[in-house]
C-alpha cells in the first residue's frame, strides 16, 4: 500500500517550500495551518496525476482539505492506480 | 506539427503561461515575432562611444511592483514563485529608498513600508484622514480577483468617500500612468489592484533589472522542455466551426487544440477574421527618454527613487494634445535602489504621455526633431527636479509610440491595451483565450499573473475536468 500521507507532504513541500509541513495536524484543514491558496490546490491535483497517475475531478477537491481526509480519498485510488 | 497548446507572445504572460503548460507535461510552444523574449518589457543595448564597448538598458522597466520581504505570504508575488516554482532569492530584489508624488504645492512620498503614505496623508491631509482610512479599508476588503466583476468608476468612488479633490488626484496619479487602459480614469477593480501593488507592497528591482526575470522565465522554459520560436510571427489564427485549430506562422501552419495570445485583444481579432468580437484600441501610450550621465547623481541632490510630477492641481490622464504632455511626467531614478552604489555612469529615465497619431503622422526628418524636442524638455525637467545638477548626458535615448507599435505588434503603440478587456479570458472562438494586458492584469508581476491563471483556468483545469 502507498503511504498517501507521506505522498500528499512531498507534494506538498515541493509546490510550497517555505511551509513547515513537520507538524501538521491530520485532522485540522491544510489551508488553515499553511499559506494554501486554490492554486496550490490545483498544483496538488497536477502533481497526483502527473506522478502518480491518480485523477481528482474538481468537484472532488474538497475532499482534499485536511491530510486524514485526502488518505480517506486517495486511499482507494492509490490501490487501484495504474503504477 | 501538432501541439497540446501554443502560446502567441513571448512576453511576461506568454513566458509565464508557457511555464505552467509544460510544468505539467503539454507540448508547448511559444511563437514571438521579435528577435527577443519580454515584449514591453523587453532589453536593448547601444554602442558606448565615449568609453568602448556596449551599455546595457530595459526597454520599460521603472519599478517591478508587489513588493514583498523574503518569506512573506499570501501576496500576488509569492503565489508567483510558488506557482513558477522560481525562489525569491533569484530575483535579487532591490528596495527602493522612497517615491514621491509631486503636485504644485504638496508632496506625498510613499515606500515600501504603507504607513509613510498614511503619515504623509495625515500630515498634509488632516481634515480628509478618515476618508483616506476608509478608502485604505474598502480596498484591502475588496476582491480584485473576482473575474466576473463590470467596470465601474474609481473617480466616482474616491468623491463619494474622500472630501479633498487634491488628494484623490494625488493618489490616483501614480496608478493611472502605472496601469490604465483607461483615459482619466480607470475601472475599481484595476484601482484596487494598483493600489495594492504601489501603496501596500511598494517598488524595488531585480539587481541586472528585467534581463534578470526574462532569464529566470527562459531557463525554466528551457528546463522543462518547452520549445520557444523567435522572429515567427503569427500571421493568422485558424478557426474551424467557431473553435481555434491552430496557428499560421512564418507560412507553416501549426496545430494546437487550445491557443493563449498574449497579443492584445483587438491584435487577437485581426489575426482572427472570423472572430466576432469589437475591443476598441487603447488610447494610451508614451514616450520614454532614457539619459546616461557621467556619474550617479549624489542621493543628497534626490534621495527618490521616483518622482511622479503633476504641474498642475488636477491629474490628466488622456493622449497629449500637442505630441507630448510635459505638465506631467514620471521620472524614475534607478540608481536609487539599494544598496545605492554610487561609482559608475548614473541613469535616469522620463516618461511622458503621448499622443500616437500625431507622431504617426509625422515625416522622417521631423519625427527626429521632435524626438529631439521630447529629449530637450525632458531633461530640462530632470535638472529642476535635481537642485545642482547641469551636467549634459553623455547618452539620450528617445523612444516613440511608433518604437513600441513596431517593436511589439501593439496597435497604435498602446501600452495598457484595450479599454474593454476580457476579464475570464474568454473570446467568442473556443478555446481561443487572450492572456496578459488585455485580460486585464498588467505590469511585469500582473501579466505574469494573467498567463499564471488563464494557463490554470484553460489549460490545467478544464482538462482535470476531462480527466473524470
Ligand atoms: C516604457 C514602458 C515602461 C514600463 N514600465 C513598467 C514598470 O516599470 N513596471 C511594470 O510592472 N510594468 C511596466 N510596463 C508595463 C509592462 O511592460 C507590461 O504591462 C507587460 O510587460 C505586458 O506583458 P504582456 O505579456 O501582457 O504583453 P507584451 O509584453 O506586449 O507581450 C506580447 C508579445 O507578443 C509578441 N507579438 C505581437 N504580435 C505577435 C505575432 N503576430 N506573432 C508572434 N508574436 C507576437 C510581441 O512581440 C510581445 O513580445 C512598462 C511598459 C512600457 C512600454
């Protein structure tokens, strides 16, 4: 099984270097403990894709709020992903 | 040749569109008709006759605006990086020391630091602080980015809110020769962003000035893979059931699904004959006069970084009704970012409001004269500014709204674009998008916005959507 946490933080770290991403809080939202805006969102929807292979429609970037609710949904994908 | 998207301009947006098309993988392909990437904001150099060798100069580059100290968050400069994946640190920003905007009997200086602007207010302006304090707060409240917002009247709003017509002249007069497209006046939402971009963050320059992020922009290019074609000017955009297929330029005919043109929105429309659509030409454009002198002029003589200078109690924005308008200029002395090294020759740069059709139709000869006019009173203006100074340039560039028309393809030389922009990118033809000036963000830091989130908005996100 892929470590989705741990995935979503190197992302995370690579789009937004200047976030420290040591002491998240799983369950609080990403944008209310980082500087996250909606174009970072995006950039967290592109990189899934482009390194990952793993597709999130828009209407499901809410469910990318907090790092326990993106493993609940990335969870699933990740096991059925291509690689 | 088939592409995921092509790219029509290699200026500020086109560089920063084309950045985030192939961050994530599209064939990109950037087509500039000159022999040089920046557009507007491009670089030129000339032969140094007194000294050898070549002498280096921006073609625009006063102050790059949105001003942030390393580390800040949540400002239109710091999604920049994040967004361009570039560091702070790469763009070597120098502060400036302070700006000045100079009417007949008051001066307001404003820095990076917004209360000296507050401070000045207060001091000069005490009967009309609160309407001030309240302009400051509508602002901050205000969402700029709301791409549906109509136009509406930012003089309109500044008489409802302040008592003091002089100090809404005063503030309005650094952000309407920085940014509208608009004669006298400029759309709120546009007010609102310049306001933020000069009063709250301020002015510095990239230490080697825009050749600096020109090459930031084409090292990431390059790095990931995008393809950049110089002196290939679009001659046509194709259109096939009122949806773009592709481009015609330099006779060959490329192919792309989605096409972003950073080349103006009327300039957009003549490439395009089947488009429907009627943007008028901005009316505004300049003239620049670059002078070199000998040394830098001594910070005890002009401590400004620049000096926005009205003769007069009211601010007219408008084409100048004799060629050029020499009641008002803006007047910006490079030297004075930090660290304020003071050996070397000293620059400093003039610009005036113009008025295009009557350069355009003068002959040769006179057109070299009256460049030489514009030179004249622009210096003239320089040594009244600067207690002491008489020293002759060795250097004087002039350059004309005719140099800008030629140089970058703008219709009547027009440097804010249209005046009806097309605020979601859109044009009648889809997939068709107009990026940069015309979309409505300007500005070094504000086109590169514009490409940044049309190439988002048109490139990325429509296809996560296809990706359901
Ligand atoms: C004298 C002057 C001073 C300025 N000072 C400042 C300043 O101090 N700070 C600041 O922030 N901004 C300044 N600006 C404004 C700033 O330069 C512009 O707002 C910004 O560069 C616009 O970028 P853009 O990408 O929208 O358009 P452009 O820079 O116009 O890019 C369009 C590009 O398309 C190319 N092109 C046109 N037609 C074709 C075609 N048919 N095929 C292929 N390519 C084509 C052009 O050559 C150009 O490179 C200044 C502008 C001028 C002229």
């Amino acid at each position: 099984m892929a470590d989705v946490r741990q995935i979503v933080i190197d992302i995370i770290s690579d789009i937004a270097p200047d976030e420290d991403v040591s002491s998240i809080d799983d369950a609080k939202s990403l944008r209310e403990q980082l500087d996250l805006d909606s174009m970072d969102f995006l950039d967290i929807v592109m990189e899934l894709r482009k390194r990952h292979k793993v597709e999130v429609p828009q209407e499901d970037y809410p469910k990318l709020a907090s790092l326990q609710s993106c493993v609940a949904y990335l969870g699933p994908k990740f096991a059925t992903a291509p690689v | 040749m088939t592409y995921d998207a092509i790219v029509i301009g290699a200026g500020m947006s086109g560089l920063a569109a084309g950045i985030r098309l192939a961050m994530f993988d599209k064939r990109v392909l950037i087509l500039e008709k000159h022999s040089i990437p920046g557009g507007l904001n491009s670089y030129y150099q000339r032969r140094n006759f007194d000294r050898g060798g070549i002498r280096q100069f921006d073609v625009g580059l006063h102050a790059l605006t949105n001003f942030i100290k390393k580390g800040e968050k949540g400002k239109p400069f710091s999604k920049l990086l994040k967004q361009l994946r570039l560091s702070y640190d790469d763009f070597k920003l120098c502060p400036q020391s302070y700006s000045a905007i100079r009417f007949p009997e008051t001066q307001l200086r404003f820095s990076n630091d917004f209360e000296l602007l507050r401070s000045e207010v207060f001091e000069k302006f005490p009967h009309d602080i609160d309407g001030f304090n309240l302009l400051v707060e509508k602002v901050r409240a205000f969402n700029e980015l709301d791409l549906s917002l109509g136009y509406s009247s930012s003089r309109q709003v500044l008489r409802s809110i302040l008592k003091d017509d002089l100090l809404a002249e005063m503030l309005l007069c650094p952000l309407l020769i920085y940014g509208s497209a608009w004669e006298d006046d400029m759309d709120f939402a546009q007010f609102v962003i310049m306001f933020k971009s000069l009063y709250f963050e301020g002015f510095s320059r990239p230490e080697g000035g825009v050749r600096t992020i020109i090459g930031l922009l084409m090292n990431k290019l390059q790095e990931l893979g995008a393809e950049v074609r110089f002196k290939t000017a679009v001659s046509e955009i194709l259109v096939k059931n009122g949806e773009v297929v592709g481009v015609v330029a330099s006779g060959e005919v490329l192919l792309a699904p989605v096409v972003f043109s950073s080349v103006g929105y009327p300039e957009t429309v003549a490439l395009a004959p089947s488009l429907e659509a009627k943007p008028r030409v901005g009316a505004m454009t300049f003239l620049e006069s670059i002078f070199v002198f000998d040394h830098k002029i001594p910070l005890t003589a002009n401590e400004a970084t620049i000096i926005f200078a009205n003769n007069a109690q009211t601010y007219a924005y408008r084409p100048a009704q004799n060629f050029f308008d020499d009641v008002s200029a803006v007047v910006c002395f490079p030297d004075n970012y930090e660290p304020h090294v003071r050996d070397g020759e000293g620059t400093v740069r003039v610009t005036y409001m113009a008025n295009y059709q009557q350069w355009k139709d003068l002959e040769r000869s006179r057109y070299l004269e009256m460049k030489q006019v514009v030179g004249e009173s622009a210096l003239a203006l320089v040594h009244s500014l600067v207690p002491g100074l008489v020293e002759k340039p060795l250097f004087t560039d002039v350059f004309s709204p005719l140099t800008i028309e030629r140089y970058t393809g703008h219709l009547n030389g027009t440097v804010y674009g249209s005046t009806d922009k097309t605020r979601d990118g859109r044009t009648p033809v889809k997939n068709l998008f107009v990026i940069g000036t015309d979309q409505g963000f300007l500005g070094i830091i504000g086109a590169m916005l514009s490409g940044i989130s049309m190439a988002n908005l048109h490139g990325l996100m429509s296809e996560a959507k296809q990706g359901e």
